[in-house]
C-alpha cells in the first residue's frame, strides 16, 4: 500500500510537471492550462465552476477565459437557464489541432504500449480506481480550500 501510495503522489508531481512543460510549449500561462485541462475533462462549465476547480477567484477566472478567449482556446456562451451565467468551453477546433502537435506523437505511443500490456477487465479495474482515487482527492481539496487559515 506504502508504494501504491506513493506512486500515486509520484503521478501527481509528474502530471503538475508535464502541464507546466505543455503549459510552456503552447505558449500559455500555468493557470490558463490548468483551466484549459478542466475544459477538457470536464466539458462547457460555468465561469464560476471553472474558478473553482481552477482554485482561483471569479475576478481572476476572468482574466484567464479573456486571454484564452483572445487567442482562440476557448469561447464564452450564455446559459440557457440563466442569462446571467457565462457558460466556458473550448473551442473544439483549436482542441483537435493542438492535440495532433508532434510533442503529444511520442507519448501517445509509449501510453498505446503501456495499455497493450493489460486486459480489458485489467484497464476497467484501473479505470475505478483512477476515478475513485480521483474523487477522494477533489474531496480532500474542497475540505482543504474550505478550512480556516491557521
């Protein structure tokens, strides 16, 4: 449990280093990535929702989706249930040619390997754990932003 523990700390260093490296590469600011990555796994949220997961403020969630939305990552779009929401999604094009970028060939690949190597009820079991993982550590960062300063 002590290396499955730690391995799993390991992934969340890395993955922090990689997107501060994709970050670089793409030309955008650490918390624009860090918003754009949401989007992507998350899908069209609201501004506000994004500054939340992102760990910021709402008036600095703004400046994030007006430099995103000025270079063509991402657009703002009305709720259908609340006029007064901006709903935030990528803007799919932009997506799908950054995600064809020569840097992602080589990790593409090595992943396509790594996920040869397992079962499909191996990769399902993965899967949950991943998610569940994953859970408990957006759990464990609501309780941490929520807790009084010391």
């Amino acid at each position: 449990m002590a290396a499955l523990d730690r391995e799993g700390r390991r992934t969340g260093s890395i993955g922090s280093l990689h997107a501060r490296a994709l970050a670089d590469r793409a030309g955008v600011h650490q918390t624009d990535f860090e918003a754009l990555d949401v989007l992507d796994w998350a899908g069209a949220i609201s501004a506000g929702d994004l500054a939340k997961r992102v760990g910021v403020t709402s008036g600095a969630i703004t400046g994030v989706i007006d430099r995103l939305e000025r270079d063509g990552w991402v657009r703002r779009l009305r709720d259908p249930d609340d006029r007064r929401k901006v709903i935030v999604e990528i803007v799919p094009e932009r997506a799908a040619a950054t995600g064809q970028m020569d840097v992602f060939a080589p990790l593409m690949a090595d992943l396509a390997a790594i996920h040869d190597r397992y079962d499909d009820d191996t990769l399902a079991a993965i899967l949950d754990y991943l998610r569940a993982c994953n859970d408990a550590i957006e759990r464990s960062t609501a309780r941490l932003r929520a807790a009084p300063k010391p």
